[in-house]
C-alpha cells in the first residue's frame, strides 16, 4: 500500500470541479484509492463521497492506495493535487 | 409598479418583456411495480441516455464557456456514474418495490440533503447539482419531456433558481436578463451568468407568479434592484443607465490589448494587484500586463499552521507560470498584531500599526524569513519574479535582509537548487521617514514601489478604518504627493524603476500628476486596470 498527505492550499478547499478532476483521474486506475481525513475517510472514485467531505484550506489529508498500479497512481494523484489544490 | 432586491450577479442593465420560467411537473408519485428488476434497467437506461445528454452539453459548453466552465457537466456525469447514488435508487426500487421515478426522487432528496446539510455555503449549494441531475433521468423516464427553450426569446426570465444546463440552454443573445428567487451568487448558474455577460440577480427572496408574464421589467445587475411594471420615470432613467453602461462597457473592451501609453508617447507599465495565486484568470481577463504587488500573506492568514516551504514554492510557481513570463512582484511576509494567524504567536499591541508587523517580524525571525526566501529564489526560474520588502525604513533593514537572501543563495548553490541570480530585490516606499530617505535607498535595491495606503496614513496620522475622521482626512493631501514625487526623482537618479502599488494608483483624478512625476509602473486592483488605461491613452503630457 502506498500512503501520502497533502494539505490543501486552495481558498475554496476541495470544491466540485477540483473533486471532479481528482475522481476522473482516480477512475484511471485499478488500485483502489481512499481519502482520509482526521476523522472521515472516502473513496476517491465516488464524487459524492469526495465533496461530501468538504476538505477545506489547511487541512492535510491523507490519501490511500493500494492495487497492483499503486505506484503510477500515486504519482498522479499527488500531481494531480499539487496543481489543483 | 413593483420592486424587489437581490443579490448582483453581473452588472448589467436589462430591460424588456418578462418571461415566467416553466418547467414540466413530472409526477414522481410512488406505486407498486411487479417487475422490480425490469424497472431497475429502466432506470439504467434513462441514466445512461441523461449521461450522453450532458456530454452533447459539456461539448456545448466547451466551446461557448471554455472548459473551466464547462467543467460543471463533466462533474454531473460523474455523479449520475457514482456508485453511491446508483445503489441508492436501485435498492429503493427493489426494497419497495416502487417505480424509478419515485426512487430517483427519493436519492435525490437523500444527496441533496446531504450536501446543504453541510457547513460550507459553498457545497450547501451544490445541492441544486443532485436535483439538476436527477430532473434530467425523470425527464428521459417520462419520455423526454423538457423544457422548451426556444419559446424564450427577447426577454428576462423569472424563476425560482436556474439550473446550470438550463442556464446554458438559455441563448444569450435571445436572453436579456434573469432573475430568480433563490440561488446563490456562488452557483455555477451565477458563475455562467457572468462568462456569458447576462445581466442577473439572484436570491431576491420574491417568488414572482404567471402574473408577471409579459410585464415590463428592468434589471439593474448594479445595484441588484429588479422594478417589474416600472413607471415612466423609473423606465427613462434605466434606460439611460443602460446606454451609459453599454457605452462604458464599450469603451473599456476597446482598451483590451492596447499600449498603455499617453498621446504623446509616454508609456507606463500597468500591472495588477492579487492577493492569491487563484485571481491570476481575473488579471489576465482584465489584460494586466504583469502583477505588481503579490500579497503573500494569504499563504499564512489562511492556515492552520506555518506554511512550509514547498507550498509557498507551489504558489509562487502557480502565480509565475499563470503570467506566462511577464513581470510578478511578490511582497515577502506582511502581517502584524491587527492580522494574525491562531499559530502565530503576536503579544496583543497598543498600536499594531507601529508595531511589530513585516519586515521587523522577518528580521526578528529569520528562520521564518528564510522559508520563505528559499522558496521564492526556487519558484524565480519559473518566471520573472521580483521580490519586495515592506515596511522599510532603514538602509541597515535593507542590508540584513539582502544578508538574509544572500545567506539562502549560498546555501542553494551548496545543495545544486537552480534560482535566478538576477531577480530583482526591491522595496515598498510606505513609511514617511523611507520617502525622506529614498536618495539613499535607492543605491541599495532594484525598484521602488510606494504603497500609498500606509504612507497615507503615517503621514496624515490618520487611521483610515476610523470614520469619524473623515472630515480630517483628504486622500490628495499635498504632504503625501510631495513624497510620492520626491521618491519618483530620487529613484531616478539612481537609475532605478518607481512604481505605484497602493489604491491611490486607481485613483484616476491622480494619473496625470503621477505621469508628470515620471512614474514608470501602476498597480491595481484587476478590474481597475482598463479604466486606467482609458485615462492614460487620453493624456498628452506635451500640453498644459
């Protein structure tokens, strides 16, 4: 399993189109792939599990993956996050 | 006549015929169905024909809005392919045994609850997205019916609130105006009203009935004033508001792409003020011509602790390739005692305009300064970057901090981190006693940039949040103008640029003066740029 946290730079916290942008690139991927926060934890794959859990600025997040392409999409993911959060 | 206030979406002035918004009530009443598995592909296949609905919309939308807009149908296909709400209309068939439309209606309001259950305003109001798209299945349930849009056409609509896709489907040039009841001034409803240049105001608390249909009306997207059946004075002064505004509007589109340059020649860089890397699409909508004050403050006002080093470097990239090379002016650490972070320790003050606040903090904590310094140096090859310290009153600020900066550059080359050695480093003009001394500030740095609001008000001794001042208190106090002018010509002699960062460089009954004075850049606030750049291009310097 492949594990990383990021802290959410944008105003808006994780908003609709940044949540959509994250959920099309986690689709790519077989792994399967949560996001955690201190004290919810969501499927990346399920945009209404990502909004639902209204990430705002500043809180870090933790993302899960594991699945046979973890290691591609870890590294996507996390640029995924740094250009869009 | 009739009058009700809303929420301005886009200034913009509307007048003509009002059209109700009519929507098809679709019976989402419950009842029994025999064949619960035959009534799940049923709604499967609605589903799958609502998904490629919004692809033609997203394509629509592609090239009408651009793709940040169009980003809204994109997400709407996700949530009708999202697992969750799938499962939960499906179980409610099987469970109850009920029609899809009674199913859909019910994981619509299940998701919609949810979402405007939610702290922020922001995903409260994306409810209205669950039942945009679960309207969408029910139309393709009841065999496609839908709203009939074309029926619209030369007037201002009035509804309860505007879905996106229908917002979309509205043909811009056939809609004048629209208003609505609820909504919010966050929905991407009002977010396409804006793109699409339709004059708007939402959340008006009114809900207007048929009997409005075909009335007069007039909206001011102004002042978010909407007069259904407005009398004869009323009409005749909108109307010339909206042939002022129009002119205006006009006038301002002209200016996108020109030179900012005065009759006679003389060219001055107009650039913009942001205070987040997010405002970048507004300076360049607005056609700055680079950012002259980049306020890095939100990097530490808005977290929950101190920001690291690798997310400043993201910003400060994120600001430098959006400006795609042109010219970024970022202001290192400004905050004190009267702006704080819960974090960041600051002793309550007497006086936290006199106190410690920017560079003093920065010099008093360079470990602080440092984080931050690394980090522009690395985002610097990214861009043209200029770093600028505030607050300075002393040539010995100026040499510790070019200490500090030096101390950094050392050590990146140390580890092999490429930066730009020839960034330039220069400083904001915003104390009385750094105005006095420019002549000598000037041989220390690369640019001066006077930052008019504090020199304003440590020069009058006049707190500007202070209302009850305003009678003392005169913006083009010939104290404060002698300084800027004084600055611009010591700058010069020592061969160094003189910008203007602060709001008196909006001020347009000033530009003149400034121009004269030998300014070489202006920065404000983004949608202030091409009203200034209508003032320059009307100058001639060569005339008295």
């Amino acid at each position: 399993m492949k594990e990383f946290t990021y802290t959410i730079n944008d105003p808006a916290g994780i908003h609709a189109r940044p949540a959509g942008i994250l959920v099309k690139e986690a689709k790519k991927f077989e792994s399967s792939i949560s996001i955690l926060t201190a004290n919810q934890k969501g499927d990346l794959k399920r945009i209404f599990a990502v909004m639902g859990l209204g990430v705002k600025q500043g809180q870090t997040i933790t993302i899960q993956i594991s699945g046979p392409d973890e290691d591609h999409a870890a590294d996507t993911i996390e640029s995924c996050l740094k250009s869009n959060l | 006549m009739l009058t009700v206030k809303g929420k301005c979406v886009f200034a913009g002035i509307a007048i003509g015929p009002m059209a109700l918004f009519h929507r098809s009530t679709i019976s989402t009443a419950a009842h029994t169905i025999e064949n619960v598995e035959a009534e799940a592909v049923r709604f499967h296949s609605a589903r799958k024909k609502a998904i490629s609905q919004l692809q033609d919309l997203y394509d629509k939308a592609l090239t009408r809005v651009g793709k940040e807009q169009a980003a809204v149908f994109e997400i709407h296909q996700m949530m009708l392919d999202d697992p969750d709400y799938i499962e939960a209309v499906e179980d409610t068939i099987r469970a109850n045994s009920i029609n899809a439309e009674a199913a859909v209606d019910q994981a619509s309001k299940k998701f919609a609850d949810m979402l405007s259950t939610m702290e922020d305003t922001y995903m409260q109001a994306r409810a209205i997205d669950v039942k945009d798209i679960s309207r969408r299945i029910l139309e393709v349930l009841s065999g496609g019916i839908g709203v009939d849009f074309t029926k619209y056409n030369h007037v201002i609509i009035a509804a309860d609130d505007l879905a996106p896709s229908e917002t979309l489907q509205l043909d811009p040039d056939k809609i004048l105006g629209f208003v609505t009841s609820e909504g919010s001034t966050n929905s991407h409803t009002a977010i396409l009203a804006r793109t699409l240049g339709i004059a708007a105001v939402v959340n008006t608390g009114t809900a207007l009935h048929t009997d409005v249909d075909g009335k007069t009306a007039i909206v001011d997207g102004y002042t978010g004033l909407v007069y259904i059946d407005p009398d004869e004075a009323t009409l005749t002064k909108m109307q010339q508001k909206q042939a002022e505004s129009l002119a205006y509007k006009k006038q301002l589109e002209d200016m996108r792409g020109k030179e900012s340059m005065t009759q006679d020649g003389y060219k001055v860089e107009l650039f913009a003020n942001v205070g987040n890397p997010n405002n970048i699409p507004q300076v360049i909508m607005n056609d700055g011509e680079g950012i002259g004050l980049f306020r890095s403050e939100f990097l530490y006002l808005e977290h929950n602790d101190y920001p690291t080093e690798e997310e400043q470097f993201e910003a400060y990239k994120k600001a430098l390739e959006g400006m795609k090379g042109k010219k970024v002016v970022i202001r290192t650490l400004d905050i004190g005692a009267d702006k704080k972070a819960d974090y960041f320790p600051l002793a309550q003050e007497e006086n936290p305009a006199l106190g410690l606040r920017a560079i003093r903090i920065c010099l008093t904590r360079p470990e602080l300064f440092k984080t931050q310094l690394r980090a522009l140096c690395r985002a610097s090859v990214f861009g043209k970057l200029s770093v600028m310290f505030p607050m300075i009153i002393s040539s010995d600020e100026i040499d510790r901090s070019k200490d500090i900066l030096q101390e950094v550059r050392n050590q990146l080359d140390k580890e092999g981190i490429a930066y730009d050695p020839n960034m330039e480093v220069g400083i904001m003009i915003e104390t009385p006693a750094a105005a006095i001394i420019s002549d000598e500030l000037a041989k220390e740095v690369d640019f001066f940039s006077i930052g008019t609001n504090d020199l304003t008000q440590y020069t009058l001794a006049i707190d500007r949040q202070h209302t009850g001042l305003d009678k003392f208190f005169n913006p083009h106090h010939p104290a404060v103008l002698r300084l800027i002018k004084q600055t611009i010509e010591n700058g010069h002699k020592a061969g160094i640029w003189v910008g203007i960062c602060g709001e008196l460089g909006a001020d347009l009954e000033l530009t003149e003066y400034f121009l004269r004075a030998g300014i070489d850049e202006l920065s404000v606030s983004p949608p202030a740029i091409l009203p200034l750049r209508k003032k320059i291009r009307s100058l001639n310097l060569s005339q008295k």
